[in-house]
C-alpha cells in the first residue's frame, strides 16, 4: 500500500542522505582547501628559507673576498717593504764599499808620499 504517507518517510530519507553527502562535500572541499593553502605557505617557507640561505652564502664569499683581497694587499705592501729594505741595505753596503775604497787609496796615496 503505497500512500503519500508511506512515502514521505523514503523522501525524508533521502533529503537526509543528499545533505549528509553534501555536508561530506563540503568537509572534502574544506579539507583539500586546507590542504593546499598549508602546501602553499610551506612552499613559500621553503622559498624564503632558500633566499636565506643563498644571501648567507653571498654574504660569506663576499667576507672570504674581502678578507682575502686585504690579506693580498697586507703581503704586497710587506714585499715592497722588504724589496726596500733591499735596496736600502744595498745602497749602504755600496756606499761603504765606495768609502772603504776612497780611505784604502789615501792610505795609499800617503804612503807614496
């Protein structure tokens, strides 16, 4: 016996089981919405975490090449200085040279006279 009232129950039911599955939609929906905004702010983490890190490692080499190129100029400046030096020491050793020899001919020369 199929009355209207005998009906009214199976479409309850069935309004009951299309909320509750779009209810489950809206849940699915939610949860991937979740989901991917987390994907994102991870990615956008990882890309700032990579721009960090590539800054430090600029920053780093730009230090070493600082600390190298004075560390080069540091020793160029002491071998000018030694080569000076050189030169100095030279330049007296010859000096001296001239010296004794002016002082070895006037003994020399007063002994020839």
């Amino acid at each position: 016996m199929n009355t209207p009232t005998s009906k009214k129950p199976m479409s309850a039911n069935s309004f009951e089981l299309f909320k509750k599955q779009a209810q489950e939609r809206v849940e699915r929906e939610k949860a991937m919405k979740q989901q991917e905004d987390y994907r994102k702010v991870m990615k956008e983490k990882e890309e700032r975490e990579r721009i960090r890190m590539e800054n430090e490692r600029k920053r780093e080499q730009e230090e070493e090449d600082a600390l190298e190129k004075a560390r080069l100029a540091t020793l160029q400046t002491d071998m000018q200085a030694q080569k000076e030096a050189e030169k100095n020491r030279a330049e007296r050793e010859k000096e001296r040279r001239k010296e004794q020899e002016r002082r070895r001919r006037q003994a020399m020369s007063t002994k020839l006279i």
